[in-house]
C-alpha cells in the first residue's frame, strides 16, 4: 500500500507527520509474529490510541491486492484500506466481506483503547431540529472520539483543538446487486460490534460488504445553524494569555464573525475580536481570530463564545456530561450586552482558545454548543 512500511507482518504508516498533531496507523499488530486483523490508530504522538481486532479464523491468510490489505477465510474477509474522503486528514476502512450468510447478524471485535471517551451520536429530537441542528444520516448512530483528559492548547505545545482524536461513522452493509442498508454501531468495555439487519441477510445477493468508516477530523460531526455560539463553563487557574479563538464553519456564507471571552462570574466580555473582512468558501473548516493584543486571563470561571452578522453552522457533537453555559438576548453579531445567566447542557462545539501561560497553567476548555 502507498507509504506504508511493512515489518514484522504489521504495515505501519505516518499519516499526518507533526508531533503537535501527529497521526499513525497499523495494519496487524506489531506485538506479533503472525498477521492479525486487527487496526490501529495513534494520536498526538501516541498519546492516545484506539485498536481493534476482528475474529480470526483457521486457515485465514493475508494478501495486498488492489490497494487493501485482505485478511481472507473461507466464510468472511476483512479487508482494510485508507479512505482520504473520510476526514479533514484522511480516514481508514475496516470492512468485512461476507461470501455467505453469516451464523449470526452479530460482527464483533475486541478492541483496546488509551486515553479515549467515545460519545455516541443519536438522533436529533425535534426540539434540537427546531433550534437549528443538523446531522447527517451516516453520523446518526455514530461515535465521536474524543481525549478523555487534554483539550488545552499552548503557543508550542500539542495541537489538541476542541480535543477530537477522530470519529467512526455509521457502517453500512451493501450486497452484490447493490442494495444497501444501515447498520447498528456499539462500543462496549472491552468490545466494537456492528449489526447487520437479519431481514436483509436473509435476501441479499452474496458476497455482502459491511464496514464502519474511520474519519481523520478534528470537527464536530453535526451542524447547530445560529447568529449565537456559546462555550461551556472553564475554569482557569493561573494567570495566562489567550492569543486567538478558532471555532470549525461547516456552510460557506459571507461571515462577519467576533469572538470574545466571557466572564463567569460576571457575565461581561473581557475581550472580543471582530474579522472586518468577509470570510467567503474559506469559512468552511477551522477559523481563526487572532487577538489584537492578548487578553489576560486571571484565576477564574470562563467561557468562549461567538457571534456572526449571518446565521452561521458551528460544527459540534453530542456527549460529554452537562455543562454551564452562557445565553444571550442579543439579535447582533456586534452586541455584547444581551448576556444573561448560564443554563445547562451537554454537547461538545468545536470551538478553542490558543493561549501562552505559566508552566503550571492547563485549562481544560472543551467548548460546547449554545442552545437558544
């Protein structure tokens, strides 16, 4: 396969090559003599990682043909392979192959994890749709992986972002006439499985592919469409000074955009920044306000938030446990004033602050969607 090293049965590749941010992947596992179905994913200099094994079957072997690993036995295959489409950074495809119907609509895999918090993604309620949210058919019952713990990010230290490690999107299985259907996802202690429905087993033309899809992306997988962006509550414990506010567009529209730091305590701006230029196509993916001077940060409670002069998509997901967050009466991307008492909720945005700070200074900002 392109750029992939192979040793020891086990195919190992740098996909993203920056320490602050760096993303491996392995094919097999390198603790082993023999090959393995098995794939893995290391994040942020493997800080954290994520493997998963597929069942293995007597007299199974493994080939490279038509740029995927194949791992075959006489009833089911996996084949393994890089998908660049998946993510901002590219994505991985872990598929089974069923030559025959299977004993059990049931796939498993053991998997081990370092590091790592998995929320799953449901369907929106119709109140989440009303107030603006969106999530696409492949995300719905899907899992966004994010680090359990680092979610901070220093001048000249990791490139954490909102800490989004990468996300499995919803598998689905697909027969030999084409027919396609969507499959259930869990993640358990221990364990991945993907459920085929039984109905569709039953009629399906063999062989019969079923995958769940690996997407290299630091964004949230769902869009919240609003004037207004709000941050979860975060403390801060020293001193420090925040440089810039980057926050993930998902629709191309002309924005104008301010970005401020709210205070906990006090519900006032300490600091905002407004793009006088109008963001255009650019505005989909990562945007970043850099301060004009840095804003100094004390010990204390805060919140990132942000406003648009046209009702913008934030990218985030659903997880995490419920958190503070700030509202507002404003109708205006430039008006400050209409902040009001927090409320709860539980959803991650994908919005952070890059700041410079004393050694001991490591906030934990995992920024997370207003709901209006």
């Amino acid at each position: 396969m392109d750029r992939f090293t192979l040793s020891a049965n086990t195919l190992a590749k740098t996909v993203k090559d920056n320490r602050a941010d760096r993303i491996e992947v392995e094919i097999g596992d390198s603790k082993q003599l023999d090959f393995k179905p098995q794939f893995k994913i290391k994040r942020w200099d493997n800080e954290v990682n994520f493997s998963m094994r597929a069942v293995e079957e007597v007299g199974a072997t493994m080939v490279e043909e038509d740029g995927k690993v194949k791992y075959k036995g006489k009833d089911i295959e996996v084949h393994q392979y890089e998908k660049p489409e998946a993510g901002e950074d590219g994505g991985f495809e872990f598929e089974w192959v069923l030559n025959n119907k299977p004993k059990s609509n049931v796939l498993r895999t053991t998997i081990q994890h370092k590091g790592l918090d998995f929320f799953y993604q449901p369907a929106l309620t119709a109140e989440e749709i009303e107030k603006g949210a969106s999530r696409s058919e492949n995300v719905v019952g899907s899992y966004a992986v994010y680090h359990k713990t680092n979610k901070s990010n220093a001048v000249g230290g990791m490139e954490y972002r909102a800490g989004k490690a990468f996300h499995i999107y919803r598998p689905h299985a697909v027969d030999s006439d084409g027919i396609t259907v969507w499959c259930g996802l869990a993640i358990t202690e221990g364990e991945l499985t993907v459920t085929v429905p039984e109905d569709f087993l039953n009629k399906a033309s063999y062989p019969v592919v079923v995958d769940p899809t690996f997407g290299y992306t630091s964004a949230g997988g769902s869009s919240y469409s609003s004037i207004l962006l709000g941050g979860n509550l975060a403390t801060n414990p020293v001193y420090s000074e925040v440089e810039s506010i980057s926050v993930y567009f998902t629709n191309n529209r002309s924005h104008i955009f301010t970005f401020g730091i709210n205070n906990g305590s006090a519900n006032s701006v300490l600091s905002n920044i407004q793009n006088s230029n109008s963001v255009t196509e650019s505005a989909v993916g990562w945007v970043t306000g850099t301060l004009s001077s840095p804003a100094v940060i004390s010990a204390g409670d805060y919140w990132l938030i942000g406003q648009d002069n046209n009702t913008s998509s934030w990218a985030y997901d659903s997880g995490g446990s419920s958190q503070e967050a700030v509202n507002s009466t404003s109708t205006t991307y430039d008006d400050w004033s209409g902040l009001v008492s927090p409320f709860y909720f539980s959803d991650i945005f994908s919005i952070y602050a890059t700041y410079t700070a004393a050694p001991s200074f490591n906030p934990a900002f995992a920024h997370r969607r207003l709901l209006l």
